[in-house]
C-alpha cells in the first residue's frame, strides 16, 4: 500500500484510477483493457508528479524527506557495498542501534560506512530509536573514524535523523559533549570523508556526522539546525507556522548550495527518491565514486587542508564579511588596540617599573610644594 502526503491527493486519484484500468478483473467483472485511457492517464500522472514536485515549497520538502518510504541508509548500504562487516559499541557503555557502522568494499576499494537509519516499520523504528543517536553511538563512530585514519580508508557517511535523542539517560551520559567530540574528530581526519543527507539532516545530531570533505545532499533532502516545528514554537509562538519557519531556515538543498554550506545536489526522480529507488541508487553510485576519485591524487595533508578551508570558508560571502577568501583561523585580526595589548603583556615589568616610579615623583611633588 502507497503512502500519500497531503499535498499529493490527485496524483493519488489518478493512480488509483490507473490501477483499475489495468487490472481486468475489476468489480465490473473481465473487461477489457482500454490501452488509449491506461496511455493518457499515465501522462496525465507524469505531468501532475512533474508540476507539484518542481514547484514544492520548503514545508513540502520537509514532508518529502521525512516520507515513511523514502530509501534509508540500510537499504544503501545493502545495495551499495560488498562485504560488508557490521562493528559495534563504543568500549565505554553499549551499542547503538541507531547508526549502522561497519567496513566493507566499494568498486573493490575499502571504505568504512556510517548510516544513521530510522527503521522501515514501527518495530524497526522503535529499535533504531527513530534515527535518534545516543552519545555511544557518536563515541562508536568516533572510534571508527580514528581506525579509518589510521589505515588510510575513506569513510562515507549517510546522515538521516530528526536529532540527537534528547533523553535524560542520553544527557547523564554526556551527549552534547560526544556531539562535540565527534565534530572535533570529523575535522582532524586526514582521510576523504563524504557525508551524504538522505532524508532528514536535524540539529547537531546530524552536523556531529556531516562535518567532512564533502557534504551532498538529495534534492529533496533536508538540513537544519532545528526542525519547522521547533523553530515555529520558538519565534511565531505557533507550531503551525511551519511553512514561514522552513522557508526563513533555508533549509532546502538548493538554499543551501547557494550558501556554500553542502558542495553538491544529487537529483531524485519526479514524486521522490522513494518513487524510483533503484535510478537514486545508481546516482548515488556514481556520485560517491566520482567523489573518491576526486581525493585520490592528494596527500593526507592536502585532504585535511582542504577540508578546513571549506569549513572556514561558509558565510563569508553571504555575510559581514566581504572577503571571500578563506582564512587560515577564525581570531579577530590584529587592529591598533589589539597591538597595544599584546605590547603591555610582553612589557608589563617595565609598564609598572614606570607607573611606580611616576606616580612616587607625583605625590613627592605634592608633598614638597
């Protein structure tokens, strides 16, 4: 049974229709089958998935990637790689279900693959926690990543959850501090790192695994810092303002490419990536592997340097900053204050040597005269 969101009735209408014109045991009893309507309803169909999927709004998007059908991480990583050898916990307190980890072969070359995977019914669901990571799951990905490193194997990332799991067992055991270590690991690696955002990219819980060499994200995909609910609640005071709080996130694949945020969009088939699993499959395909080849010629230095300029580089087109250019730290540049300052803590003896010796003739002036 297909799954419809609210905006999608007709293109439901239409493909019910469809189906009963196919199907020549209908309530009517045998009839038969009336190619001609089969062909024109068909077209009716394509062109109604066409004008409501490129004309979607960013509310609409959101819906889209967080579609009960859309392909997730696991259904990549069976299709994807060979070979593939499932690692689990974190060596400090138990496993994590919500993130798959493990290394496999990709065209023959080994990699390690990290998915965040919301589940495909409701039992899957509750067993991968909806996606939610908990702090052993970033501490297990971080303890991959530092193995990856060592062995110089690319890591390919696939990021699909709503957050990290806000519980009070997940905060005792310390999740905003393994989000933090997990960015600060992502950083340092001196392997290819590609981060792909397959549904949903939520809050820190997805930045945690999206901090790489390069960030890709589906077109229908979603990344942002809150969710349209969240941020809805917070600003308008009104959770159904949804529409107004995606579309001032800016958090649409295309939004984000402009502000240089991700460094590339894979296309998806019109209604979806869940409509045509097996084309997104080979784009993604294609796209992993032509991002690997774009690393192989460079040094770990280079991929650790390059990594860093992109990351220094966001928003300083977009924002106060005039200078494009990316910058080797983020402290505030040297100005006259700043050389003052650095002057008196070098010569601060000497500083105090002079006040003392000044304010001794001040008072022994008063005293005289």
């Amino acid at each position: 049974m297909k799954n419809y969101l609210n905006f999608e009735l007709d293109i439901k209408d239409l493909e019910n229709e469809l189906e009963n014109l196919k199907d020549p045991y209908n309530q009517e009893g045998l009839s038969e089958v009336n190619t001609d309507k089969i062909s024109k309803l068909q077209t009716d169909l394509d062109n109604k998935l066409k004008e409501i999927y490129t004309n979607l709004d960013p509310w609409q998007k959101t819906l889209v990637a967080r579609h009960e059908d859309r392909p997730k991480s696991k259904f990549f990583i069976d299709n994807l790689f060979e070979d593939f050898i499932p690692l689990s916990g974190d060596r400090f307190y138990s496993e994590d279900k919500s993130v798959i980890t493990g290394f496999a072969r990709f065209n023959n070359q080994s990699v390690l693959v990290i998915g965040q995977e919301k589940g495909d019914d409701l039992e899957s669901r509750i067993d991968h926690n909806f996606g939610m990571m908990r702090p052993e799951g970033y501490r297990k990905s971080i303890r991959l990543m530092k193995l990856a490193d060592k062995f110089n194997i690319p890591i390919i990332i696939f990021v699909d959850t709503p957050g990290a799991y806000p519980g009070v067992g997940a905060e005792e055991r310390g999740q905003a501090e393994a989000i933090a270590r997990s960015i600060e690991c992502s950083m340092e690696l001196k392997v290819p790192t590609i981060s792909i955002i397959i549904g949903e990219g939520g809050s820190g819980g997805a930045i945690a695994l999206a901090s790489s060499s390069k960030v890709i994200m589906l077109e229908n995909a979603i990344y942002s810092v809150i969710s349209p609910e969240g941020c809805a609640t917070i600003l308008w005071r009104d959770p159904k303002k949804t529409l107004e709080a995606a579309t001032a996130m800016k958090l649409s694949s295309n939004d984000l490419l402009d502000l240089k945020v991700i460094d590339e969009i894979i296309p998806e088939p019109v209604g979806g990536a869940h409509r045509d699993k097996s084309l997104i499959l080979n784009s993604v395909k294609e796209t992993i592997n032509r991002s690997l080849n774009e690393f192989s010629n460079l040094t770990r230095e280079e991929i650790y340097n390059k990594r860093k300029e992109k990351f220094l580089s966001i928003g300083r087109n977009k924002g106060f900053v005039s200078s494009s250019s990316p910058k080797n730290s983020l402290s505030i540049e040297n100005n006259f204050i700043n050389k003052s300052l650095n002057q008196f803590r070098l010569r601060k003896k000497e500083f105090l040597s002079i006040f003392l010796i000044l304010l001794v003739a001040f008072f022994s002036a008063i005293f005289f005269f």
